[in-house]
C-alpha cells in the first residue's frame, strides 16, 4: 500500500497515475473493472495512470475506498490538482503537454501554442480589460510556457487549420499582427509545424460551431477539447473523439494546401507590415 506522500515538484500527477497503476494491479483489477466500479471507462483509468488526466478528489476518495490505499489518493490527490490554468482549460492544457501529435482548428483568434507575448498580451486584455497589469502579466508567462513545448524539434506533431478571420482580425494593433503572423510562418519555413488557411469562400463548414483541438499520446487514447467562452469540454469517449476527428478532416479537405496557405499568411503579415509604417 502506498505510504508516503508525493513530491509536489515532480510531476505529481504522473507519480499518483504511476502509483494508482501499482495499486490497481495489487488489487487484481483491470483498467475497465476499475473504471466500472467508478462509473468511467477503462480508458478514462488508463489516462489518470499516464498523467495525461487530472484526478479529482471525489475519484480519488473511490479510488481509496475500492483499492483499500488508506487515504493515500486524497492525500495527494491536491498536488496533482494544482494548476497554473484557468479550471475549465487545466486538464487540456496539461493533457497537450503530453500528446505526441496535436490537431486544431482555430475559428477566430492563433492558437495559444503559436501566440506571441504581445499578441497574447493584447488577448488577455481583451478578455480582461480592468485586470491589473499583474494579473495580465502572469496570463502572458503561462500561455508562453506552453509554447516551449514547440522547441522540441519533431515532438508533438502540431498542425492548426486557421479560419481566414484569424488573419483578418487585428488584434492590437498592426505591428502586433505583423509579428505574430511573422512568427507563423517561420514556424512553418523551419518545417516545425502545418498550417493550413480555410479561407472565406470555402462557406458553411464542418466545425461552424468553435474550436476543435485533437490531442493522440504515446501511450493512451486519444482525447478531443471543444471551448466556448470560459467553458471547455474533454472528451475521451472512442465515438466522440472520432466524430470530432472526422470534422477535423472535413477542414482540412476544405482548407487551402499548404504552400497556398503559407502564401495567404505572408500576403497578409506584409499588410499588416505596410499599415504600421504608413
């Protein structure tokens, strides 16, 4: 049984899936007898193990209980919910950290992954526009740090469609596109990510409704995020991850190639270019 408390430093969460992996095996439970006494899948069990989802203190209170751990999970179940990210964004945020490949579909504004400090900056004070300069400040340094995961040079596979109003929508001002849109585009000359443009005159599409972001890992099922405003969904179940997956390849098939589309974010990027020095 699982005695001592986990370092809150260490990747907690991967330490309490690792330890839960070492209970439930003790106990002579699969993953999908587990995740039945619990009223989840086999796969949601597989994916608190690898880290890859957050446990929540009602599960880990059941989890104690059925697996006879003595309160280790509740215990510890507090380290590994800290989150530097807003609630209904965490288990994402921390699931993408993961993932050996990442698709999105971005309607209306770049993706986090691919925002620059003053375009991230200009976002947040959007949303937030009577926060402090401080609280605009720690936004910035937690959405940049997320970008780190692109200096990896080959992992995750990140591929991103951009609706054309993506481009077309200033956000701060021109110099800020210029950049961020800049920044795009040597990210893909460096052949570190794929972009590709789904332009206006493509119409009613397969994800009118929002975003899409589809995240594979190593080793554990696929997971699907859709987000509206200051709400988010995880899904882990096989169906709806390969529905959502699908609208994601209907994108693409609507989307322009690659080479067009690198074409369209530089076109664009050299007005944004022109606007500031007018």
């Amino acid at each position: 049984m699982p005695q001592k408390n986990l370092d809150p430093s260490s990747s907690p969460r991967a330490l309490l899936g690792a330890e839960l992996r070492v209970a439930r095996e003790r106990a002579g439970l699969s993953q999908a007898e587990l995740g039945e006494r619990l009223f989840v899948s086999g796969a949601f069990i597989g994916q608190l193990e690898t880290g890859t989802r957050r446990m929540h203190l009602d599960f880990a209170r059941q989890i104690d209980e059925i697996l006879d751990t003595g309160g280790f999970f509740v215990r510890n179940c507090g380290a590994a919910a800290k989150s530097k990210y807003p609630d209904h964004f965490a288990a994402a945020a921390e699931a993408e950290a993961l993932a050996t490949a990442i698709r999105e579909y971005a309607p209306l504004i770049i993706p986090g992954l691919l925002q620059t400090e003053a375009y991230a900056r200009a976002v947040f004070r959007a949303y937030q526009p009577t926060a402090t300069e401080d609280a605009i400040e720690e936004l910035v340094t937690n959405r940049l740090a997320r970008a780190a995961l692109l200096q990896d040079p080959t992992t995750p596979l990140l591929w991103c469609v951009l609706d054309e109003a993506v481009l077309r929508r200033a956000v701060g001002d021109s110099a800020v596109m210029a950049e961020a849109l800049h920044h795009i585009t040597a990210l893909i000359r460096s052949h570190r990510i794929v972009v590709q443009v789904l332009p206006f005159r493509a119409g009613a599409h397969a994800s009118t409704g929002g975003s899409i972001k589809l995240m594979a890992f190593e080793d554990a099922p696929p997971l699907a995020y859709v987000e509206g405003s200051g709400t988010g969904l995880l899904f882990d179940d096989p169906a709806t991850v390969t529905r959502h997956a699908l609208t994601y390849d209907l994108l693409t098939a609507d989307a322009l190639s690659r080479r067009e589309s690198l074409a369209l974010i530089e076109s664009v990027a050299e007005d944004y270019a022109h606007d500031e020095h007018a």
